[in-house]
C-alpha cells in the first residue's frame, strides 16, 4: 500500500496548534502548579498564546490573500481568506470573552462555580464556596473550545467538520454547567446544551455519511464536483445537505433548532454566555457559508426554499419573542436568534458579497454581544440583612435596571451603545452590518427576505429601546426591604473589554470601510 | 456644509460643559452656531439661484459606496436656510423658556444643537445612505427631546411611540433606498435624479420612500405620534413638530417627486393621504381644547397639505408648495413659541381657563394673531400668497372628477383651518365670559376664575414677534421668493410654470378663498354648535386606539410565540428537532429518491417474530409514562435486534448487542433510583399520543432513509475486502474481532479511551472531591450496618439475624462456612429483608462460571464469536450480579480492585501493543503472527492482537466497575448517610405504590 505522507503547513496550522496546545498545557497547569499560582498562570499562558495566534494570523494575511489560500493534510484543513479572517475574528473576539473570564470584580469571586460537580444546595458545595475555592479549568476550556471552532471554520472535509464541531462544542457543555450562582439553572442548561447539541450532532453525522454515500468522499471539493456529474441521486445530496445544514443551524441557533439558545445562555456563566454567543456562531457561520458556497451553488434552487423558510422564520421568532423578555439575558438570547436569521439573509445573497457582508456582521454582533453581557456580569443583586449588605449574582430582571443610567451613566451608555448598534442604528456598526448584508442579499435577488429582514430590525428596535428607556428615563425602583441593585466594580478587565468593545462598535459605525475592504479580500474559498 | 455640519457636532459636544459654566444662556452661544450656518445659507443664495450651488464630495466608505456628498440646490438650500434660521430663534428663546435652575439642561442643548445639526445634515445631503443615516440620527435625537421629562409617564410614552413609529418608517425608507440604489447602480441623489430609473422595483421603493415620508410627517394613518409628542418642552415642539424635523418627509417628497411624481401608485398614496390628513387634522384641531394640541393637530393638516402639494408633480403645485413649507415654518413656529408663553404666564394651556391674557401680554398677542393670520391666508401675509398659489395650482388641473374633488378637499382642508385658527386667537388671548375651574385646584365657591397671568421676560416674546413678522415680510415681495424658488418647480415634469403674487385679479381661487374665509369663520362662530356635532359623531376607529392595540397585539402574540416555542420542556424540544427531520430530509426523500424496486420482506418467518417485539416494544415505550417500563422496554426491544443479527447468521454482534443491553438496562436501574419514577406527574392522556405520535413518524422517516440509501448506492463497500484481509493480515476469522483489534484498531484505540475518560466523568462527578472512594471491603462494614436497609425501623428478630450475622463473620472461616452458611462473602452487610437466599445461591454457582466463560470469549473470540469487549461485558455483568446480590461490600470483595488501576493497566496494554508492532514492523498496531509448537497442547496460533483485545478486555472491565462502584455502592452510602431509601428495588417499590 504506498501511502503518501500529508504535506503539513506547519505556519498555516501555528495558530490552531497554539490555542490547542495552550488547551493541554492547561490542564497540566491544573495538576501540577500550586493552588495559588495557577490562575495567574493560566492568565499569562492564555493570552500569550491568544496573542501569538493573532500575530501568526496576521503575519500570514498577506500570503493567504495573494495565493487564494493553502490545501493542507489532503484537503482537510483549507486556509483560504474566509477561514483565516473568521480565525482571526474569533481571537480578537476570544481575547476579550476570556478577559470577562477573568475579571474577579470588586466582589472577589469570579462567575464560577467553586465545585461545579456538587450537588446543588449540598454541604459539600457550601464547604467549597466558604473556603473560597476557585476553578481555572475554564481556561483551558476555553482554549479547547477555540481550537474547535478556529478548525471547524476551516474545514475541508465533512470528517473534519465533525470532529471540530464536537471540539468546540464539548468544552461548551461543559462551561455552560460551571456557574457559580443559580447552580440548578446552570446545570439544566448544561444538561439540554448537551442533550440537544448530540442531536445535532448526529444529524449532522447523518448527513455526512448521506453525502459520503452520494459522492464517494467526504471532501467538500469532491461533492461540489460530484453534484454535476452525478445523476439520479439528488435525494441522497438534498437529504445529506439538508441534515449536515441542520447540525449547523443548530449551533448557530436557527429557528426551528433555537431552542436551546435562552435556555442556556441564561444558565451559564454570564462571561461563557458571552463567550459563545458570540464565537459559536461566528464559527458556525463560517463553517455553514464554506459548506453552501462550495456544495451549494449548484444546488442553489433546490436549497433555498429551506434557507429562505428558516432565516424568514429566525427572524421573526427570534424578535417577536425577544418583545415580550423580562430577563436581559434572555433577550439578548433571543435577539442573538434574530441575528443569526440577519446573518442567514447575508448567507442567502449567493455572492462574494454576501461572504464579505456576512464576515462584517459576525464581526460587529461580536463586539457588541461580548460587551453587552460584559455589561450584565457587572450589574448585581444586593441584600441587606443582619451582618450589611451583602452582594449577590446578576440583577436579570429588567426592572432592576431601571435608573441605572443615572447611577452608572458611563456603564449604561456602553451598553446603550451596544443595543442600538444591534439594533441597527446608523453610526453603529450594527447598522454597517445590517447595511452590507441587505445590499448583498437584494443585490443577489432576495429582496423579500431583505423586506422581511428590515421589518424585523424595525420591530426590534423597540425592545432594545425599551431597555434604553429603562436605565436613562424610568425611575429607579424604590428599594423594596432587603432587596437591591448596585454596580460592582470590575477589577479592570471587564472594563477594558467593555471600554474596547465600544470603541470598535462606534469606530466601525463611523468608518467601516478599512475593515470592509480587509474582509473584501477573503471572500475567496478554496474548492 | 460638512464644515458646518461638524461646527454643530462640536458645539453640542461642548453644549453640557457651557451650560454648566454659563447656565442657561449658554443658549444663546450656542445659537451663534445654526446663526452661522444660515448666514452662510444666505451668502450663497445668487450661487445657488445661478445653479451652481456648492458640492463637497468626501469618500467614506468606498465599499458600502457612502461617501460624504453634500450639494446645495434650490430645494436643499431652502430647507437648509429654514432649518438653521428656526434653529437660532428657538435657541435664543431657549435661553429664556427654560427656569435658571432647570435640570437636565445640558444634555437637553447638547441633544438639540445635534438635532439642528443631523436636519441640516439630512436636508444638503446628496447621497441617499447620508440622507438615511441623518434621517434616523433626527429620529434618535428627537427621541431624546420628546422624552426630556423623563419622570412623566405620558412623556416616555410619547417618546417610545415616536420611536417606533418613525424608526419603523426610516426602515421602510431604507429599503426603498436600497433597491433605488441597486436598481440605478449609484446612491448620489443628483445622479438618480439626473437618469431616475423605472421598472416594478422602483415603484415599491417609491412608495416605501413615501411610507419613509408619511411616518416622519406624521400623515395618516401614522399621525398620531405627533399629538403625543407635545409632551416635549415647547421649544422641542416648536423647532421638530412645526419646522424641521416633521417637515424631514415633505422634503423627502418633494426631493423624489420630479423623478416619481407620474407613478400611479405614488400620485395615489400622495393625494389621498395628503388630503386627508389635511381633514382629518383640521377636523380634529377644532376639538382640541389644550392649546398645543389644537397646534398639533393643525400641524397634522397642515403637513398633508404639503405633501399633497409638494407630491402632486406639477411645476405650480411644487412652488406653492415650497412657498407653503417657509410660511408654515415660521408661523406654526411663531404659534408654539406664543403657546410656550403663554403656558409660562399661566401655568396652563387649556383654553377653556384661559381669559384676559390678550390684555396682559400685547406683544405674545400681537405676535400670536400675525402668525395665525399667515395660517390661516389672510393678505398680506405668507400663507396667503402659498395658499392662493396653491389653489390656482389643483384649478389648473381641473379636468376629471378626482380633480374636482381635489379642489374641494383643499378648500374644506383651509376652511377648517381658519377655524380652528381663529379658535385658538380667541382661546389664547380673548377676555372670556365664563371660565371652567383649575382640575388642581381645590373647590372654590362662586364662579371659577381664570388663570392668573405673570409677566414672563420680553426676550421670550421676540423670536416668537421676529418669526410672525417674518411672515409679514416676505409675503410683501412675493416676485422674489418666486424668483428664488422656482428653480426646484421647473424639475417637475408636468405642468407649467407657477407664479407667486399677492393679488392676481379675481381669478377662481379669489373667490375660493372668500368662500373658505367665510365658511371658517362661520364655523368659528358657530362652535358650540360645532362641538356638540363632533361630540355626536363618534368615531369608530381612531388610529392611535388602533396603533395601541396593534402594539398590544404584537405583545400578545410574542407572548403567545414564546409560550408556545419556549417552554423549557427538553422533551418538547427533542420533538421539534425530529419533526424538522422528518419534514426536511423526510420531504426530499419522498419526494426526491427512487424507492427501491423490488424489497424482500423477509428471509424467514422469524424475523417477523423479531420485528413484531422490536415495534411493539418500541411504540410501547414512547408511550410509556413511567421511566423504568420505558427503559425495559427499550431494552426489549435491543434484545429484538440482537434477535435479528442471530438470524442473520452474525451471532458475534448478537452476543455484544446482548450483553450491552444487559448492562445498560443495569445502570439504567442504578441511575433510575433517584430520579422521580414518573416522567411527569401530570396525566399525560394527549401528549403521550402526540409523543408516540412524533416518535412514529421520527421512526418511519429513519427507516425510509435506511431503506433508500443501500438501494442508491453506487460505491463499493469499504469493507468488501475485510473478510480476505482479515485472515491475511490478521490471523482471525472472526471478521468482526479482527477490524476491532487489528484492521480498525486505530478507533478501538480511541474508543476505549473515550470510555475511560467517560467512566473517570461519572466517577468523579459521583465521588466529586477523589478519583473514587473506598473499596468497601466486608471488613470494613461496620457491625450496625445494614445495607438497602429502608427507613423501616429493624425489628427485634432482624436485630437478633443482624447480631448473629455479625457475630458469624468475626468466627474463623471453617467455622463460619461450616456453620452460617453463608453463600456470599458479604451477604451479612446487607439488611435482613434484602437478601434472599435463592439470589445467593445462584449467584455462587453463577460467578466463576461466568468468569470462566468470559476467559473463554477473551481467547477464543480471533476466530469464533466473542473477543475482549464482550469478554469485558460478561465480567462486567458477573460484576452486577454480585452488587446486587450482597450490596456494595459484595462488589469490593468481589472485585477487590480500584477501577482506575483496570483502566489505566488496560489502556496501556492495548497502546503498547501498538507501540511494540511500531518498533518490530515499523507500522503500529499491526499484528504479528506467531504460530508455536508448544508440547502437550500441539499447534498453538498466536496473534500479538491479543494483547490488545486483552486491554479492551480491562478496559471495559474497568468501566462496568467504575459505574457498579459511583452509581452503586456510592450512591447507597450517599444516601444511607441522607437517610434515604435507595435500595436496587427503590424505584420499582415507589413505582408500585404511588
């Protein structure tokens, strides 16, 4: 049997290899460095190594943009624009959601449980939490999920693909269970998270093996190549199609399969619920948009009634339901839903356009969702009893954040910023966003999702006003009894990610046009 | 201009600091700004009127095609001039409205400078995108000024309605701007203009650029913003609702109109809305007793008016219609700025309090009747000279009978106007009979008194005197403004040139306008009358009733959605997921796929048999509603599958698919006792059938796949060598043990790792704070213990049996077998009522038996049925049938072992196998094959796989313990300590009872 060794790039695959590494190197940090040294550690270990993905990122832009890209091991790993600039994305976004991680705030604790593994409500959890006990597992967690994802967007193969969507989704499961308050909530979350994901999963398995049985190969390249020479099996192509854009729609949470998206991003940690709000879906899209621009065009008619159903209907679920939310976080669940069905419409344009628009949105949804629920970490319950007050978990309500702009004017106007630029308001970035993917998708002919697209945006807006209204024009509640609200401090890492966020959400509203430009250049997939 | 634009942006970022320096008249600096701009405006006035009106062109975003392009036309320099001139006034009068110690004041002139300077912005922009981004900035801001008392409730509503509403509009007007966009391949208004584009497309996006319109002017059926917005200071009032930012969609109008005003559908939606805003407005003004609604509303009718003109596509109706725009800028200004004094003075705006005021403020008066008389068309006055060229403008037309009615309409829409303006002089200023009681004020004796007026300070009176002046002035040298003017009307496709003119001889519209005249101010006089009429008619559907509704509605349904989608049931969303496959891929496959021409329904009757229990099984199941009959029947209906592999002649699957029944049904029942026995507590009579139901389909769909996809099969088989290479390279015959251990050993190799990291998560989550806990040696078992003992209190005899026992298990062991009896080891730990004699027996006999045969599967399984995995699984179940026989002591004598130590010896073994074969042959994992002449036992075939189906062998050993010891034993002695029942039986005994 001759067997040819994989030509390995091994510049092009530094970036994966460091996030993945840092990931092992990680848990050895977990076993063997002494308790109080370890978080530091994994601090330093994590963002050294984020960073040096940056800069591999970086140094290798140039090279990638001018060659189209390079094929490594066989064909299943394909550094084209599209996959380096949506791994650059999700380090910058990275960076950030881990510095939410780590911000311990004024309160001391960071947004984890001491021993997620208790049972809720038990001596054992209680005994964890007063001797103030701390788990750093999140960081190489997060490091592996990253690894996933930076993979996934750059996956060749439906085999790859797999591997890299259980990658990032694993150490999400996980993370989404370490909440250090309302543990029940944390835990049920982390329980549907993985039940539904393995459903997904496997329906996205299912769709391989349908797609591996219509063309002989798992390689996106092949199949593409097989939908025009091969006749009289295009219900093994449309099956195998329709369940691996299943599995996909599933992790970026498209409706029907948004389910799990409240639930969840509600019971995690609100830095994790950051996180993956805005990374999943990043890599998930960059993930889907290879699958149907390299598959799809020639299947473009027969897919788009599915495409069109389900970014119509995640549209409008995802903002019709946001409307009636008393819980920030699980508007911004939903509103993260209705993003997903924008971004959809960007994906339908069928177009470079249309992968560039769509590489703009993730960008800007990132920014502003991992500051919007840096924001929701710093916002508390207190409660005042015998031994003073004592400060509790998140203040979710949306009636405890009334008159929060009067308190914290400065907090309140980040995330004030935040909510009109998802809401599309111009001098945003969000409206950038929101501009570049309609052109794209009237410029490729779909108009009516555009129509519907806009008259979405127009009914969201009100929710995310009416939390505007909130913190700047109603009232504070009066105190009732014990009960409070108060801002805690950040140790200084929220702040600078909320502080970075902001920026970038006013400076890419104000002067999109450098990044659009960048972005312009890596529309091109490598077959 | 963008000069001018960014001198409004500095100076409203400066306006909170100067306001905290300076305190209110920081007003008046910042009025200097839109001052600036209009002198400006006013020097290039002979520029603009040549033609060659200044162009600024700066890229912005090339890829997006917005760049910042500003042109200054007739049009744009016309409502630049208005804007930034209406904006200084209502600064200076700022300066004065508000009280010295006024809070907020500072965010309040930062946001009004920035509205002067986004109207500004909107009206010289020449690029459709910077027109929209101007458009929603006027939203934003304004949005802020209507809701500038925020502690009022009426105010936050006002605020959010206005939001939405015109948000709501801006994003229609965006999609028309984008297809306007795409259809004329650029977004420079002076280039689409130049070259409009025509087709279907491009009439939608006029009329979504006139829904754009109808919002921000406050049209109707959209109208009813407007009146609710008058909860803003006056100034806001003034300035947004009368002269700028509700005049944003006449200029939108009056922008696209020479390119669109022939589309049917626009000249439609522009008359019948225009006009009847015009009625509806004025109809409503004559009701309204708070003075700035009267304005409002006024507003409302006013605005239809010039859309109507402004949209009607003739050159005449386009200068009238302008010429209308500047006159109701400074009058309905001057009207609010009057309004705004006399509320100061009085404390109030009712007209029905109000008497006497004309008396005590002459000027506020003086400047209140001027301006209504320009409202109202009186000569010499602006709104006279617009109004008569309004009218010569529908005479013009004058052909069909919609003309006819258009004619109509504008003279009823004036003569309601002259009414309620002349309603509002008399409301505002007359000396009044009879006056109603202050709502406030407490019951006074006697007749009610009006509201006392104060002096407020003169400087509030000017702007509002300059404004009403102005609209003397200008109406003075009618040929001027004409001149100035006129440019813009010659763009417009139809008609011809219109004139501007203070007397044109008694022409129709002469005697149209007596005729308004008079029936207005008979209207005035006869509004008691009036007022009992409108009282009478009740109006069925008002469009802010409606619009609440609606928003209630959208709240409902929300409500309902999320009620319906998001319930939190995980099953509920399981189902949504397998509906989706059904539906999706389920669809294509019938739809789309060859269904397989002939199907063999059977080889033998007994795979029927096999099917029936498989199905029935199954479908009992789904519908099952305690958890443990769901398992079991599951666990059926694996055994029926295992039935089918046996029939198929593949009895080496058969015996794995058996025995990991077995051990699932196990941990199952483990995991089982603590959870509720039932799915859900409530009867579940619909929702079983809809589960079943869900499953039914889910199943019949996965089948329907399994039954098309060998039948389209093109490929061969990957496996269609393994049988030939299985015994070449192998050395097995067994084909399903050789792609285990040799030809597939790479997955086996990670999947036993995948098990050992899935039995170190249950252990540790179990364990939680150690890798696992003690092994629970009988010796340990300490004298009191009873294991599965309940909560029943122990009887005097089984306190006696539990005695004897103990004392049975400290005798010698000669003794003690000699004497007890005792079949198992640990038999003794467990409590009285639990152990039973038969399950000892069997289990004694059946253990090393079991053991024996799995050393059997282990050996013999490379060339008959068996191998390592189900070799592990026998042990696995020999393991079970101790725990449960004795309790957790019995599986720590039985297996006196940590299961980490199995795992980990077996993990190493099968990856030092692989590591071995790397360095004997170069390639890992590949078996070597020996073959040996031992003495006695002959010919012995030796394979090195061996060794690695060895640590499979451990490995699952491992597993099975590692769940025996944390879902078992552990979970018993949490729950011993907890004082809980949680024997093997606990769940089927509280299942039988409840």
């Amino acid at each position: 049997m001759s067997y040819a060794a994989p030509h390995i790039g091994w510049l092009q695959i530094a970036p994966l290899a460091i996030v993945l590494g840092t990931g092992l190197v990680g848990v050895l940090v977990e076993a063997f460095v002494p308790r109080r040294a370890r978080r530091t550690t994994q601090l330093v270990l994590v963002f050294a190594a984020l960073v040096a993905a940056l800069l591999l990122i970086v140094a290798q832009w140039r090279d990638t943009m001018a060659s189209g890209g390079v094929s490594l091991f066989g064909g299943s790993y394909l550094l084209d624009g599209p996959a380096l600039a949506i791994q650059g994305t999700l380090v910058v976004l990275s960076i950030l959601a881990v510095a939410v991680f780590a911000d311990r705030t004024s309160v001391g604790q960071d947004a984890f449980a001491p021993a997620a593994a208790a049972v809720p409500g038990s001596d054992y959890e209680e005994l964890a939490r007063r001797k103030g006990l701390e788990q750093t597992e999140v960081y190489p967690l997060a490091m592996f999920g990253l690894g996933g994802m930076l993979l996934i967007v750059a996956a060749g193969d439906l085999l790859t693909l797999f591997v890299a969507l259980e990658a990032l989704s694993m150490p999400l499961y996980v993370l989404t269970g370490l909440a250090r308050r309302r543990r029940l909530l944390s835990q049920e979350a982390s329980l549907k998270y993985l039940l539904l994901g393995s459903f997904a999963s496997a329906l996205l398995l299912f769709g391989a093996a349908l797609l591996y049985g219509f063309s002989g190969s798992l390689h996106l390249g092949e199949i593409a190549a097989a939908t025009g020479t091969i006749a009289g099996l295009e219900g093994l192509l449309l099956g195998g199609m329709t369940l691996l854009l299943i599995g996909l729609f599933f992790k970026v949470g498209a409706v029907p399969f948004h389910a799990w998206t409240p639930d969840v991003y509600v019971g995690a940690p609100t830095p994790v619920t950051g996180f993956m709000a805005a990374t999943t879906k990043i890599a998930a899209f960059g993930a889907m948009v290879r699958v149907v621009y390299v598959v799809g065009p020639s299947l473009q008619w027969d897919l788009e009634p599915m495409l069109w159903t389900v970014a119509i209907l995640t549209m409008v679920v995802g903002t019709v339901v946001a409307l009636v939310q008393t819980d920030v976080k699980r508007m911004l669940a939903y509103s993260s839903i209705a993003h997903a069905g924008f971004v959809l419409v960007g994906v339908l344009a069928f177009s470079t356009e249309g992968i560039a628009s769509v590489l703009f949105y993730l960008v800007v949804y990132g920014l502003a969702t991992i500051g919007a629920f840096a924001v929701v970490t710093l916002v508390r319950q207190t409660r005042t009893g015998a031994e003073g007050t004592v400060i509790l978990g998140e203040a979710t309500h949306l009636a405890q954040w009334a008159g929060l702009g009067r308190r914290s004017p400065w907090l309140a106007g980040a995330l004030s910023l935040f909510l009109l630029s998802f809401a599309g308001i111009p001098l945003t970035a969000g409206f950038a966003g929101k501009f570049t993917v309609f052109t794209a998708a009237a410029d490729g002919g779909a108009v009516p999702l555009v129509v519907v697209g806009v008259i979405a945006s127009a009914a969201a807006v009100f929710f995310y006003v009416r939390l505007i209204v909130l913190m700047y024009f109603t009232p504070e509640r009066e105190e009732e009894g014990e009960e409070g609200v108060t801002v805690v401090t950040s140790s200084g890492f929220t702040t600078v990610v909320i502080a970075v966020a902001a920026i970038g959400t006013v400076l890419l509203g104000v002067l999109p046009g450098p990044l659009l430009e960048l972005l312009g250049q890596a529309v091109k997939f490598l077959p | 201009m963008l000069s001018l634009l960014i001198a409004h942006a500095v100076a409203a970022l400066l306006a909170p600091t100067l306001v905290r320096a300076m305190g209110r008249k920081a007003f008046l600096a910042l009025a200097v700004v839109p001052a600036v701009a209009a002198a400006w405006l006013v020097s290039q006035t002979s520029a603009v009127l040549r033609g060659d009106g200044p162009v600024e062109v700066v890229r912005w975003v090339p890829g997006l095609s917005m760049d910042l392009s500003f042109q200054l036309d007739t049009l744009s320099w016309f409502m630049a001039l208005i804007v930034t001139a209406i904006g200084a006034v209502v600064l200076v009068y700022c300066a004065s409205y508000f009280a010295a110690s006024a809070a907020g004041l500072g965010r309040f002139s930062a946001v009004l400078v920035a509205f002067a300077g986004a109207m500004l912005g909107l009206v010289v922009a020449d690029d459709m995108l910077l027109m929209f981004v101007f458009w929603e900035l006027t939203t934003v801001f304004s949005y802020l000024l209507i809701g500038h008392y925020a502690d009022r409730k009426a105010s936050r509503r006002a605020a959010m309605q206005a939001i939405v509403i015109t948000t709501g509009g801006g994003l229609a007007m965006l999609v028309g701007v984008i297809i306007l966009g795409d259809a004329a391949g650029t977004y420079r208004l002076s280039e689409l203009l130049a070259d409009p584009p025509a087709g279907t497309a491009v009439t939608v996006a006029a009329v979504l650029l006139l829904v754009g319109a109808i919002t921000k002017s406050a049209l109707i059926p959209l109208h009813f913003w407007l009146p609710a917005a008058m909860a803003a200071p006056t100034p806001v009032s003034a300035y947004l609702h009368a002269a700028a930012m509700v005049k944003a969609g006449v200029y939108l109008v009056a922008r696209f109109a020479p390119a669109f005003a022939e589309l049917g559908p626009w000249r439609t939606t522009v008359v019948a809305l225009g006009l009847g805003s015009l009625l509806v407005g004025g109809y409503r003004a004559l009701r309204q007793n708070d003075l700035k609604l009267v304005l409002a509303f006024g507003t409302v009718s006013q605005l239809g008016f010039l859309v109507f003109l402004v949209g009607l596509g003739t050159q005449q109706a386009a200068l009238a219609g302008l010429a209308m725009i500047g006159a109701h800028a400074m009058f309905k200004a001057a009207l609010f700025l009057v309004v705004g004094i006399v509320d100061s003075a009085t404390g109030t705006r009712d007209l029905r309090r109000l008497s006497g005021v004309g008396k005590a403020l002459p000027v506020t008066a003086a400047a209140g009747i001027l301006a209504t008389a320009s409202m109202i068309g009186l000569p010499p006055f602006a709104g006279y000279v617009a109004k008569e060229a309004a009218l010569e403008a529908v005479l013009v037309s004058g052909e069909t009978w919609v003309d006819t009615l258009v004619v109509v309409g504008v003279a009823l829409g004036s003569a309601l106007t002259v009414a309620y303006g002349l309603r509002f002089v008399w409301g505002a200023f007359a000396t009044k009979s009879s006056v109603i009681p202050d709502p406030d004020a407490p019951e006074e004796d006697g007749e009610p008194r009006p509201a006392p007026v104060s002096r407020p300070a003169l400087l509030l009176a000017w702007p509002a005197l300059a404004l009403a002046v102005g609209g003397l002035a200008v109406a003075l040298v009618p040929h001027y403004g004409e001149q100035l003017l006129s440019p813009y009307a010659g763009t417009l496709p139809r008609g011809e040139a219109g004139h501007l003119t203070l007397w044109a001889g008694f022409t129709p519209a002469f005697f149209i306008t007596v005729a308004v005249l008079a029936v207005g101010v008979g209207a005035f006089f006869a509004r008691e009358l009036v007022s009992r009429v409108q009282t009478r008619l009740h109006v069925p559907l008002e469009a802010d009733s409606v619009y609440r509704r609606t928003m209630r509605r959208l709240d409902d349904l929300a409500a309902d959605v999320t009620a319906l989608v998001q319930r939190g049931s995980l099953p509920f969303y399981v189902g949504a997921i397998l509906l989706a496959v059904v539906v999706l891929p389920g669809s294509v496959m019938v739809a789309r796929t060859a269904w397989p021409a002939e199907v063999r329904l059977w080889d033998r009757p007994a795979q029927l048999a096999a099917a029936a229990i498989v199905v029935t099984s199954a479908i009992l199941a789904a519908r099952s509603r305690r958890r443990l009959k769901a398992v079991i029947l599951l666990g059926v209906s694996g055994f029926g599958i295992a039935m089918f592999f046996l029939l198929h002649g593949a009895p080496d699957l058969a015996l794995t698919q058996i025995l990991v029944e077995t051990v699932t049904l196990v941990v199952f029942v483990l995991v089982l006792r603590r959870i509720p026995p039932y799915f859900s507590d409530r009867p579940l009579a619909a929702s079983r059938w809809v589960r079943l139901a869900v499953g039914v389909a889910a199943g019949l769909a996965v089948g329907g796949f399994a039954l098309v996809a060998p039948a389209v099969r093109v490929h061969t088989p990957v496996s269609i060598d393994f049988p030939q290479e299985a015994y070449a390279y192998g050395g097995g015959k067994n084909i399903v043990n050789v792609a285990l251990v040799d030809i597939r050993a790479w997955d086996t190799m990670g999947e036993i790792s995948v098990l050992l990291v899935a039995a170190t998560g249950v252990a540790s989550l179990v364990f939680l704070s150690r890798r696992s806990g003690s092994l629970f040696r009988a010796e340990e078992a300490d004298g009191g213990a009873a294991v599965w003992a309940g909560k029943e209190p122990a009887s005097g005899v089984t306190r006696l049996q539990r005695a004897a026992s103990v004392h049975a298990r400290q005798a010698s062991s000669a003794e003690r077998y000699s004497r007890m009896r005792v079949w198992i080891r640990a038999g003794a730990t467990l409590a009285p009522g639990r152990r039973s004699v038969i399950f000892e027996v069997v289990t004694r006999l059946l253990f090393h038996v079991m053991i024996l045969y799995a050393v059997f599967l282990l050996f013999s399984g490379h060339n008959a049925p068996g191998g390592g995995f189900a070799a592990g699984l026998v042990v696995g179940i020999a393991l079970m049938v101790r725990y449960l026989a004795g309790g957790r002591y019995e599986l720590g004598e039985a297996a006196p072992v940590h299961p980490g130590l199995l795992l980990g010896t077996g993990l190493f073994l099968s990856a030092g196998v692989g590591l071995v074969s790397l360095l004997l042959t170069g390639n890992p994992l590949r078996s070597l094959l020996i073959d040996l002449q031992v003495p006695l036992l002959g010919e012995v075939h030796f394979v090195t796989s061996l060794f690695f189906d060895l640590g499979v062998f451990l490995v699952v050993v491992g597993l099975v313990l590692d769940i025996l010891r944390s879902l078992g034993a552990e979970i018993d002695r949490q729950g011993e300590l907890a004082g809980q029942d949680v024997g093997p039986g606990a769940a089927t005994v509280h299942g039988g009872g409840s």
